[in-house]
C-alpha cells in the first residue's frame, strides 16, 4: 500500500499534470477565441466607422442645402434663431453658419461675429461644390481640431467630441479613397501610425488582422488593423491567468452571482413588504422661482431603507419595481403620501403645485388614470395642483404617451418632461406630445461655468421651450453661478436643487413654505 508521502507526491504530480494539460487546452483555445474576437471586433470597427461618416457626410450637406435655401435675412437675429433650430435636430453637427467673402458672419453658437473671421486652411473644392477647412479658427477649443465644410454662403462644421471609440488601444484604422484599396501601396492622409503595404496587398502568414469597410455612397474606404503579435501579447497575462485559476475564478464569480441574485431577490420581495406597510418615506424639494426664490412647488420624492436599515437608492428599488412590474404600486403609494401630506394646502392654495413621477407602466394601465381621478375627486384637491412627470423613456412609448398625456391634460394636470435633453425628444416631437414643461436634466446644469459641450446646447433648449411656449424647470442647481446663468434668459424659468433645499419631510417643508411666504410678503 502506498505510504502517506507516496499518496501526497502522486497527488501533487496529478494536480500539476492537470493544470499543465489544462493550461496548453486553455491557451490554445483561448488563442483562438482572441483572435476570433478580435477580428470580429476589427469588422464592427471598421463598418461603424464608415457608417458614422456617411451619415455625418449625408447630415452635414443635407444642413448645408437647408441653410443655402434661407428665406430669412442674412444673419438676422430670426435666421440665428432658425439656425440654432437646425443644429439643435442634428446628430453630428457643432455649428453652422454663413459666410461672406468666405468669412464668417454669423452662426448658430456664435452670434453674429462684430468681425467676420477665416475658417481656418479651407482645401479645394470638391466635386460637390464643397470646401473642407481643418483648424481651430473661429472655435478655439483646446485639444480639438475643428473640420468645417463650406457651401455657397453657408458652412457647417462637424463636432469634434463625437469621434469612434477603440475596442482596444492597439486598434487602428485609416481612411482612403476606393481607389487606393487595390493598389498595393495606399496613401493615406493625416495618420500618425505607419501602416506595410502588407494591409491592402493581403500580407503574409497572417501578421495582421485587417478588415477593410468602403462607402456604397462616396468615395471612401476606412481600415482597421491590428498586429496579431500585439492582440496575442495584450492579453497573454489576462488568458494565463485564466488558465491557471479559471477554476477558482468560476467558482469565485459562480459564488458572487449567486449571492447577487439572492440579495436582488430578497430587496424585491423586502420591497413588496415595504409597499404593503407603507414604510417607505417622502422627501419634497421644493421648486422655486429663481428671479425671486419664492416657493411655488415641489417635487415628491420617494426614500427607503431596507430591513437592515440600509438606505436603497432610488435608482436601484424603482428599477427592481419596474422590472418585476409593480412601480405602480409605489407610484400609488407616493400619491397616497402627497394628499396626505398636503391635501389641505392644496386646497387653499391654486398657486402651489406638487410634481409627481409617474412611470410608463402607469401611463400603459388605464386603471392608473381612474385611481388617479378619484383620489383627487375624494380629497377635493383640484387636478392643476398636481403635476405629472414623465421621464423621456416614457414618451418613446409614443401613442401610449399621447393618449395618457391628453387625459391628463383634459381633466387639468400639467404634464412635464422630466431629465429633458438626455436622449428621446426633438422639436416636432415635444409638439406631438403637447406637454406644459420641460424639466432640464441636471447634467446639463452641472456643465455650466465649464468647457462641456452640453453648455452650447442650452441655449437652443431655451430657445425650443420658448417657441413652444413651455415653462422650464431646471434641476440640480447647487451654486450662484449656475442660477445666474438661466436668469439671464428672457423667459422665466423656475428653479430646482440644493441652492433652495434638499429633499426634507413634509413638516419641514411646511416651515419652509411658511418663511418663503412671510419673505414674499
């Protein structure tokens, strides 16, 4: 019989038997996957790029056509307004604008210029009678190259932030005319990274993965490659390590996800209870107006602590309630709290409104809207004290929108777009949906006072509301500098976030609505 020792080396020769099996098994076939990966990635790279720049080619001569054809007086302050209309609906486009003496005059971001000014290094012209110019000149943002392409009397330029992002940093692409894929050596115009003739002429034993995408459109190819040895040597530590301890790590992430799923499952099932005890809590901010800081509402949020007395955020039990389909039950239960809370306010006082948020789910349920109705009726709080807010994920459910938002509307609510800017709605759209206000999402109130991209975008939001005639809520004001930013603007606008009070209870609400009452007598 074999000795202790003699079980303990056999035992140890098996297990390191194995792991070197399994290591060469796991390298070759994790070679393969990488690879196979990688070209796929390399397509998809190579197709999105191409596609991107069809579309902005299409976009931005397709603006440039447009703009030409202005029945506006050049550069007025009504072709401006129209002009940031345009640039506002665009995907691809920074700016656009006219030129005079190929100088520009005026433009949607800029105002009409008190000097008109050079695009910068305008090329020749092409065969669609445009000029391409790459510079900084008149748009000196730093780190970024401004392309432009001008026609006739008006000129567009493309925005520099929207740019393909790399699967991997060794990732590389050209862009070419169709003619030069063929040929075995390809001139390619502004890259910094030498590519061998190996790329377009096929290349030899495989050295390079390469995958080249050309417009069905226009003139150009994009080409994506990646050396072999470089896919290979990136992940060489990561597909080592996976060998060594795919085991442990498949038990570890196997153990983690397990555990996952059972603490989702029980803050689901923790959630229902809550609901049936009614132990959630609500917070009212208020909403002010930012001329005056005078108290005209609030905005109704939602609190919870699980039963450890572990605060859930809002973002993680609304999409457990929206995934396991009772978010009504807790749009219910918020409105239960707000008639509670301030039903003999809003009684007495037409001028004071709460905003609640409401789910597309609830929008769906027509038993929502009848549930709605007759709370109001039993609490005698007439429907125009409370608002409606509806995020712009709900409004991509169109009909089911329209159809809510015009009972709403009929029967006195008014409807608001909460987080406005952050995906969904256009110019025409916000006039399909005949909404009363749009609530502009923090994140654009948080770029105020720096280089954001979003800065340039508020002003044509503005814009939109006023033609529309919709009021402006805008949230997560924390600072002087961002109110005064939007007090600047003709229209009123009223004013949302911790520079007039974070979320409290409803009694402290009540001492605060009291003081900005005293203060505006």
């Amino acid at each position: 019989m074999p000795s202790l020792k003699q079980r303990a080396i056999a035992a140890l020769m098996a297990t390191v038997l194995a792991i070197a099996c399994g290591a060469v098994v796991g390298f070759l076939a994790g070679r393969a996957l990488l690879l196979k990966q990688a070209q796929g990635l390399l397509d998809q790279y190579a197709i999105a790029t191409i596609r991107t720049t069809d579309a902005s080619s299409i976009e931005s001569r397709s603006l440039l056509a447009t703009v030409n054809a202005s029945k506006f007086p050049f550069c007025s302050d009504a072709e401006i307004s129209w002009l940031r209309m345009l640039i506002f609906q665009t995907a691809f486009m920074q700016d656009t604008g006219r030129l005079r003496d190929g100088k520009v005059v005026c433009s949607a971001t800029l105002g009409a210029l008190p000097v008109p000014v050079a695009l910068s290094n305008p090329g020749p012209m092409q065969a669609d009678g445009t000029r391409a110019a790459v510079g900084t000149a008149p748009y000196p943002i730093k780190g970024h190259k401004i392309v432009s392409l001008e026609a006739g009397s008006s000129y567009i330029v493309f925005n520099p932030y929207l740019e393909m992002i790399r699967a991997d940093p060794a990732m590389y692409y050209r862009s070419t005319s169709a003619n030069d894929v063929n040929r075995e050596s390809a001139r390619l115009p502004n890259q910094t990274v030498q590519i061998a003739r190996a790329i377009f002429a096929g290349g030899a034993g495989g050295v390079r993965l390469r995958s080249v995408s050309c417009s069905e459109r226009y003139f150009n190819c994009v080409a994506a490659y990646i050396p072999v040895s470089v896919a290979l040597q990136m992940h060489h530590g990561e597909l080592m390590a996976c060998v060594a301890l795919g085991v442990v790590i498949g038990g570890c992430l196997g153990f983690l996800i397990s555990l996952l799923y059972r603490r989702n499952s029980s803050l689901e099932n923790q959630l229902r209870r809550a609901i049936r005890k009614d132990e959630l809590r609500m917070a009212y901010q208020p909403i002010v107006t930012l001329a005056d800081r005078h108290v005209v509402g609030a905005e109704v949020l939602s609190r919870w602590n699980d039963e450890e007395g572990v605060p859930v955020g809002p973002d993680v039990f609304i999409k457990i309630a929206e995934e396991h389909k009772f978010i009504g039950d807790i749009t219910r239960l918020v409105l239960r709290h707000v008639l509670r809370d301030f039903g003999e306010i809003l009684r007495v006082r037409s001028d004071f409104t709460i905003s609640l948020n409401v789910a597309a789910a609830d929008l769906a349920d027509p038993s929502f809207l009848t549930f709605l109705a007759k709370s109001l009726e039993q609490a005698g709080v007439p429907a125009q004290c409370l608002a409606i807010e509806i995020t712009e994920s709900c409004t991509a459910l169109h009909a089911v929108a329209m159809g809510a938002i015009r009972q709403l509307r009929r029967r006195g609510h008014p409807v608001h777009i909460d987080d406005f800017g952050t995906g969904y709605s256009s110019l025409s759209y916000l006039h399909d949906l005949s909404v009363d206000a749009i609530k502009i999402d923090r994140s654009f109130t948080q770029a105020v006072g720096t280089e954001a991209v979003t800065v340039s975008i508020l002003p044509q939001i503005l814009a939109m509301a006023q033609t529309l005639k919709l009021k402006v809520i805008v949230e997560g004001i924390e600072t002087t500098q961002q109110a005064e930013y939007f007090l600047t603007n003709s229209q009123p606008v009223l004013g949302q976030g911790w520079l007039y009070g974070h979320p409290v209870p409803a009694e402290d609400f009540c001492s605060l609505l009291l003081q900005s009452d005293a203060d505006a007598a």
